[in-house]
C-alpha cells in the first residue's frame, strides 16, 4: 500500500483522495508529446489517457515549500488563497514582472477519472530574474504564490508570469496538493507534491523578450533530459502550452487520483 492509499483510507472520504497523473512515467508512459510552431504561436500536446489514471504522479523535491519546513511559512500568510498570483499579499510588497501566463492544472479522482472537487492546489514559481519570493534577494516579496481550491471540475487557474530559467534547473512550476483548503492553510500536509515542466520551444520565444536575458543562457546549458527532477521521464509533467507573448500564455495539466 502506497503513501496515497493510505491516507485515503485513514481520511474516510473523499477529501483525502489523491493526485496522481493520468499515465505513468517511465516505460509505462503515456504518448510523447508534440510540438507545433506557427507565427507567434506555439502549443505543446500531451496525449491524455482518461483510461489510465491509477498511476500517482511523480512525486518530487517541493523546493521553497509553502509550509515552511525549508524557510518561511507562505501558507500562514492571510490572503494567501487567491487567483492572481503576480503581485505580493499581507505583509509582502512588490509585484513580479514578465510575459503574462495563466496556469491551469485539474485534479482527477484515479480510481474513477472523475473530477476531484474541493482540494487544494498551492503553487509557486520563481520570478523572471530566477528568484523565489521570500528567500534571499526577494525576501520582501511573496508574490507568485498562492492557493486555491478546485472546482465542480477538478480545476485550478492561477494568473501569473512565465518563470525564468535559472542556473542548473529547467523552467518548471512547483505545485502542492492537500485535500481541502483548510488544511493547506491550517498546518495540513499535502498530499502530492509535485512540479510542471515547459516545453522547449516556447520557453525559447519567451525568453528573447525583455527582463529574460539570463534565461537565454541559462536554458541552453540544460534539457529536459538532463534535469535533475525531469530526467527519469516527463511525459506526466510536461504542461500543454498556447498562446503568444503579445496576448499571454495559457500552460494546462491534468494528473488524477
């Protein structure tokens, strides 16, 4: 019995069911995705199976986690639930610039594929310049972070900015689930953790704008194949990405219980 059967069994209800990723990684994964280019448009399709959703998604490092168990507590912070992400809250200041992204991220029951409505989705990122709000040189800050709970559709949207690519790592957005917003916010541990990479080839058309001169550099000297969280297989993580750097981006991933 896995960590996330347990826990649904010792939560008696749905509100402790949990996340995984509809296709495993690995020799198991599903499709590899493909991706398509035209004008300033760029999109990354990921070939979901609601057929297979029993596989949990990879559980990886949480980074600067919002419970404060490496650094300050962000999820203590009144204000903290919320959709627009981009600009700091409570005690925070400051607001992070950059190419404007929304992230969409549903949350799927993996014994029935149906939506799981009424967790807690908490997600961060990094800022254009590659710094995480709350720690060193944006101390101050605690933009880009935030928390909130899933629809009758399984489904969150946080407004946000494309995150830089930083020394060492590919562009990619952490993510926290807990099974009700209550618990995120009241001490709870999460249930999934877990992050989304970018495809290649938008993060190139983004980082050619202003503010992502360093990501420039920084992408060409990694891969997906090489990170050190992407590189046993990605197919789980690597998010759906449309739009342009005039209009915005839209990045979407489903994963499932």
């Amino acid at each position: 019995m896995n960590r996330r059967h347990a826990l649904r069994l010792l939560g008696g209800g749905a509100g402790l069911l949990v996340v995984a990723a509809c296709g495993s990684k690995g020799s198991n994964s599903q499709a590899a995705p493909t991706s398509t280019s035209s004008g300033n448009t760029s999109a990354t399709s990921s070939t979901e199976s609601a057929e297979s959703c029993s596989t949990p998604i990879p559980e990886e490092t949480a980074g600067f986690p919002g419970d404060g168990s490496n650094g300050p507590n962000a999820l203590a912070e009144d204000g903290v639930v919320r959709r627009d992400i981009r600009s700091s809250f409570g005690s925070g200041s400051g607001t992070a610039d950059g190419v404007p992204l929304d992230v969409t991220l549903t949350v799927l029951d993996g014994g029935t594929c149906t939506p799981l409505a009424g967790a807690a989705v908490y997600l961060s990122h990094c800022d254009r310049e590659g710094r995480y709000s709350m720690y060193q040189d944006a101390a101050d800050a605690n933009y880009l972070r935030g928390v909130q709970e899933t629809d009758a559709d399984g489904t969150v949207t946080f407004t946000s900015i494309f995150p830089a690519a930083y020394s060492g790592r590919w562009p990619h957005i952490h993510f926290e689930v807990y099974s009700s917003v209550s618990d995120a916010t009241g001490g709870g541990t999460p249930i999934a953790t877990s992050q989304l990479a970018f495809p290649e080839d938008v993060c190139a058309v983004v980082y050619a704008t202003d503010g992502y001169e360093q990501s420039v550099s920084n992408l060409a000297r990694s891969s997906l194949d090489s990170d050190n969280v992407f590189s046993d297989g990605h197919d789980q993580q690597l998010a759906t990405v449309t739009g342009d750097v005039g209009s915005g981006y839209v990045a979407t991933l489903s994963f499932a219980v």
